[in-house]
C-alpha cells in the first residue's frame, strides 16, 4: 500500500520567514494566542502571592512564563521549518530520547525532587519536566510506527501489543518518579491512535479493559492516592485535611458567581487554594471572571481542540497518515489534560497534579504545547499544499 508521508516542502520558501501566512488556521492559530493571553494574564494574577512567601519580585513567575513562551515559540517555529517526512525518519531516535530523559531524571543528581516527586531535570536558570518531552516524542515514534506497520497493526495481535510493551516500560518509569497524570494522558493518546489506525475491535476492548483495571490498582495501591479518592467524593468532610485542596477550589467557584470578583480581587489565592498559579488556575479564572469568563475559556478549548482534530482528519484524507496520526496523537493528548485538569477542578475527578495547557504555569509544559502547536500548523500547512497541487493539476488536466 502507497502511504503519502507528506509533501516535500524546500526551506526558505514562503512569504514569512518560510511558512505561508495564508496557510496557517486561522482559527486554530488565533484560540491558542487567546489562550496564550489568558495565561499570561492569569500566572502575573495568580503567583504574586507565591512570589511574596518567597521573597522574589512580584513578576518573578511571570517573567519565567515569558522566557519559557519564547523559547517554546523558537521551538515551535523550528518544527515549523521541516518536513515532516524527517520525523518519519526519527522514530527510534525519538524514542531513545523520550527513555533516556525518563531515565535521566530518576538518577540522583540529576533528577531535582519537588513536593516528594521527581519529576524535573534541574538546569539551573529552569527545570526541565522529562515526561512533557517525553510524550510528545513517544507520538511521534507510534506514529511512525502505525504507518510503517499498519498492515501488522490491523491483522496480527502482535502488531498491535509491541507497541504497548515499550509503553509499559515508560509507565514503569513514570511511577516511579511518581507521575501519574502524565501516564495517563500518554495512554488515552497511545490507545487513540492505534485505535485510528483500525486495530481490531476485539484487540483494543481487551487491552482497555486490562488497563483500566491496572488504573484501578494504581490508584488505590498508594496511601496518598486512596486519600485523593475518599476526598474526591465528600471534600468538605475533610475540609482541612485530604479534602482541602478541592474544596478551597471549589469555594473560589462559588466566590465565582456569574460575572467574578473581577481581575486580581480573587481571595483563594493567598495561600488559601494551594498550586493556584499551576494545577488549579482555572479555579481562579472562575473567581476572578465567574461563570462566563469560565465558559469563554471552555469554548476557546473547544475551537483549538476541534480545529487539531480538523486538520488531522484533513491530512488523513489526503492520504498523508503519518501527519494525521501525530496530529491525533497530540490532540488526544491535549484533549486528555484539558479534560482532566478541568475535572479536578471542578470537583468531577480526584485531585492530580496535571497542568492546564497555555494557562498553567510552567515552563516545560508550556514550551511543548508551543511545540505541539508547530507540528499541527506543520501538518496543515502540507495538507494546504498536496490540495493546491492536486487541484491545480486538475485544472492542467
């Protein structure tokens, strides 16, 4: 079977500094500036109270929110720049990266422990969270694969399961830092996209539900996360102990109102609501700007989430498969700590720690949204061109 990997595009070539402005999204571009906005906004409002336990400069947290939107916008336009025919080609060495980075930060000296987790490659003027990296790498190398094995994939169970055994390997390694967010957002993406791929029904229900199950025992083998899940369900009954978190959140959303207490006037995040500035931004966005300014962010969501999802069916048309599976694998992935992060929010999932993508602070995170966002724009830029040039040798013809 002929799979087109993606249009071969020469550097240098288009009206900004490569890249077409005519082929961007614009839809998809403009919600992730919204958002990008929002965040900066928010990290300035909600970390001057952090800041000042720490005794550092009031913008302190946003000035590193800054540098770590450039870098990742440097990173996003460098994605921007080549073919995606050259990822195809980088599966393994992708893959040895995103291990090699899980590996890296378990081992002592390098790996820096934060609130019992260790998580961060310590780089001096940042920390480096190696799963972030991580995730996206390993898309990108299941991608590869799905393509170059799709006949594997679709016909023999074994196939399918090689795959998920490099992905129990990288979950091994996930909780043992312990990163248990991060396992699972990668595992909705790896399943989203082998199922894309048209494994077989039977195949992908039975591993499922197998993996629910081994969800199940994670969560309730840790002391801390059995913890989590009894204040999920009543965390006023603990208000000062397990529940705290979720039900200072949760009183920041009745502080929320319709219309919020108005920029800065949010209470919560002097030191009542802990993370304010990270995990549980959006419980400040619906104290400061209530009820609507909560659902406007939800819907600039849901226009960049759809978009993704648009210009990867586009390129799966298009017969470009690899480009479609890295742009589903990366809106699943998205999609997932969107989700999640607004269900811990809101009371509907138990308390984990998972940043909220382009409103949370954090610089690695942050970084590989952009990053994410260039690979998309990448994709839709040479599903734009394969259009143009089938159609305008249609019009030759």
């Amino acid at each position: 079977m002929n799979v087109t990997l993606g249009t071969q595009v020469p550097f240098g070539q288009g009206q900004i500094a490569g890249i077409p402005s005519q082929r961007f999204d614009f839809w998809l571009v403009s919600a992730a500036t919204a958002l990008t906005a929002i965040g900066l906004i928010m990290v300035a409002s909600t970390s001057m109270s952090v800041a000042g336990q720490l005794e550092v400069g009031s913008f302190h947290f946003l000035i590193r929110q800054v540098i770590a939107l450039g870098l990742g916008l440097c990173l996003a336009f460098i994605v921007m720049r080549v073919p995606m025919q050259w990822w195809f080609n980088q599966g393994w060495m992708l893959l040895l990266i995103a291990f090699g980075l899980l590996i890296l930060v378990l081992l002592p000296g390098i790996g820096k422990e934060v609130n019992g987790s260790k998580r961060w490659i310590g780089l001096g003027f940042m920390n480096l969270q190696s799963s972030e990296i991580s995730k996206i790498c390993l898309v990108l190398y299941l991608a590869s694969y799905v393509v170059r094995r799709q006949h594997e994939v679709r016909s023999s169970f074994w196939g399918f399961f090689k795959p998920l055994l490099l992905f129990c390997l990288m979950a091994t390694l996930l909780l043992m830092e312990p990163d248990f967010g991060a396992l699972v957002v990668t595992f909705c993406a790896l399943m989203g996209v082998i199922f894309l791929s048209g494994v077989r029904l039977q195949y992908f229900l039975g591993i499922v539900s197998v993996a629910l199950m081994c969800v199940a025992l994670i969560a309730v083998s840790q002391p801390y996360r059995w913890q989590r899940l009894v204040a999920f369900q009543d965390p006023f009954a603990d208000q000062f102990g397990s529940g705290y978190q979720l039900s200072q959140a949760l009183i920041a959303f009745g502080r929320g109102d319709w219309f919020g207490t108005g920029l800065g006037n949010s209470i919560q995040k002097l030191s009542f609501l802990p993370e304010a500035h990270t995990d549980f931004v959006f419980a400040i966005i619906a104290e400061e700007f209530g009820l609507l300014g909560s659902l406007m962010v939800i819907a600039l969501f849901a226009v960049f989430l759809y978009r993704i999802f648009l210009v990867a069916y586009r390129a799966e048309r298009l017969g470009q498969h690899f480009n479609a599976y890295v742009a589903y694998g990366l809106s699943l992935l998205l999609t997932a700590q969107v989700l999640i992060n607004l269900g811990v929010n809101t009371g509907l999932l138990p308390t984990k720690g998972l940043t909220l993508p382009f409103l949370s602070y954090g610089g690695t995170s942050l970084m590989m949204t952009c990053v994410a966002l260039g690979f998309i724009c990448r994709v839709h830029w040479e599903s734009a061109l394969l259009k143009e040039s089938a159609d305008s040798g249609g019009a030759r013809g």
